[in-house]
C-alpha cells in the first residue's frame, strides 16, 4: 500500500523526497536530511531540537539505520513518560529485591541497546537525581543497575532529542552543565511544518491517499477553501497534528471532495464556545483539556500544545481538575 501511495504522491508533486518515513519537498529539509547522512558516519551523540510532532523520533532512527551500528538494535525511551525511579530502572535495569515489586531482575535500554543507539527522548524531563548515573555511563561506557554492586560494560551510541533549550535548563539548575556538552555534540535543529515550503500541501495529500487505501471514504479533490484553511495555519502540533487533522476529516466527512466542513473548529477559525463557570471545577477548561487529550491519544506535549500553554501549566490545571 505504501510504495502505491507513494508513486501516487509523486505524480501529483514531483520531486518530493521520502527519507526513511519523512515526507517532503521542502528545499530545508532535504537540506536537514543531507546532515543527517553526514552526522548519521560518525558515533558523536546528537542532539535533535524540534518542536511537539516535528519526527523527531523518525531523525533518531534515520541516524541509526545510516550509521556503522545499522546491524545493531535501536532502542528507544520517553523521558517525560516516567517518574525518577522507573526511569533509573528503565535506562539501567535493576536486580532483584532493589525496591518493593522488584520481583525479578530486569535488563535496562543501555544493555539492550548495546553495540546500537538508544534514542532518548524528551532528555530535557530527566530527574537531576538520574542525570549523574547518565553521565557516567556516558563518559565511561559503564554503568550499574540498580540496587546491583557489579558494573556492566556497554557501547551505545546516544540520540537524544528535546523541544527546549538545554542552556535554559542549565540556568534554571535543572540540568546538568556537564551532561549537556555530552549529549549535544552535534546539535540538529529540525524545522516546524509551519517553515517548510509547501510541504503542507505534500503532506496533506499523503495522508489522504493512505486514508483512502482504507476504503471507508476515498477523496480526489481538496475544496480551495480547505488548501487556504490548512496553509493558513501555524501548526503547532506540526506533521502529528496534520494528520490528526486528516484522520478528523475522513470520520466525519462524506463525499469525494475534502471541504470546510470536514475541518476541527481551529481550522475554521471557530473559537470554543465557553459556559459560565460551575464553581471550582471550570467546567470550560476542562472541557478544553479533555478534548485536548482526546485528539492527542492522551499525549500531554501535544495537548499542550493544541491548547497554546506549557505543558508544567497542563500538568498543574490536570491536578487541579483531577484529571488523569
């Protein structure tokens, strides 16, 4: 189905460029892909800067798949997902009896990506208290599981990617000075959909055609008004939220011409509809968030940045609201 969709696309755009999952025609990111393949020959850590939906884990394993550990496994961890603890577990495993429900020894990403590359992710969320066993296993290719006395030898080869400045964390003494130089030896700044030239449109349409191998609706046109609605906007959910916004047009919409009416209201340009608070519980806001969350598949970066906030302020309304 892919090639298919593919040679479809090429048709309608010539010249566009599918870099290991990444689709465009964008002269800057055909450039960011050439820097890829050069970085992609060595074994320096990278560090991938790109906003919520950019494909920022696609870069992590373009670099992996292009490199001498192509052979080699690819492991991959979300650093927002998990609190200090289960992250210090997760990147470094543990031994049995290391802490209540510790009931087996388990293997961390560093020993199961050895001789390949592991692919942090978010690296800006990882607790201060985790930051120091990072940069030793970093600096010195070891590292011991938790609640282990035994070191455990490793070469891995380190991608990392974060939406924020890491020099701003350091100032904020959230992260440490030193682990930043390491990790960041190569810096990669991925561009936002918003800045690549006509790749709105590319990409529109290649989530068309694989919306329309399903056969539950199949569109041939795009109404003017729906082109100037999604070039018009900023994205701030980039190519996911693209997507999302296609995936939305094929379960409401009918027909065979993509139209206004298929679009969320933010692409209409309808602003939410706000009801007289109910007391504590800010009825709107939660609406809001729930609605957020439900677009994302309960991804807060990308709720987050659906709803124009941080995602701490996020964090903090949820807990505010009881929301899970």
């Amino acid at each position: 189905m892919r090639r298919d969709d593919l040679t479809a696309l090429t048709e309608r755009f010539p010249g566009v460029v599918d870099f290991y999952g990444m689709i465009t025609t964008a002269p800057s990111m055909i450039e960011f892909f050439e820097r890829v393949r050069r970085v992609a020959r060595t074994d320096a850590s990278v560090l991938v800067r790109g906003e919520t939906g950019t494909g920022k884990d696609l870069v992590a394993r373009a670099i992996h798949a292009l490199s001498p550990r192509a052979g080699g496994p690819f492991q991959a961890v979300n650093c927002a997902l998990l609190t200090g603890d289960l992250l210090a577990s997760e990147l470094f495993g543990h031994v049995r009896g290391s802490f209540t429900g510790a009931v087996r020894d388990r293997t961390g990403v560093f020993a199961l990506a050895d001789k390949g590359t592991l692919f942090l992710d978010e690296i800006a969320e990882i607790p201060i208290e985790v930051q120091a066993r990072l940069l030793r296993v970093l600096q010195e290719g070891r590292f011991v599981p938790v609640g282990g006395t035994e070191p455990v030898q490793v070469d891995v080869r380190l991608v990392s990617a974060t939406h924020e400045a890491l020099r701003l964390r350091v100032e904020q003494g959230r992260f440490r000075e030193d682990l930043m130089y390491r990790v960041r030896v190569v810096p990669m700044f991925l561009p936002r959909l918003a800045d690549r030239v006509g790749d709105v449109e590319v990409l529109t349409w290649w989530f068309i055609l694989q919306q329309n191998a399903f056969g539950l609706r199949v569109v041939d046109k795009v109404h003017p008004a729906v082109r100037a609605a999604l070039v018009g906007y900023d994205w701030p959910g980039n190519v996911r939220e693209l997507r999302n916004v296609i995936e939305h047009a094929f379960a409401i919409g009918e027909g065979s011409t993509l139209t206004l009416d298929d679009l969320p209201p933010e692409l209409r340009g309808v602003q939410p509809q706000r009801r007289p608070s109910d007391g504590p519980d800010e009825l709107p806001d939660r609406e809001l968030i729930v609605e957020a969350l439900r677009k994302t598949g309960g991804r807060k970066a990308e709720a987050a940045a659906l709803l124009g906030t941080s995602r701490s302020t996020l964090w903090r309304k949820m807990r505010e609201l009881g929301l899970r």
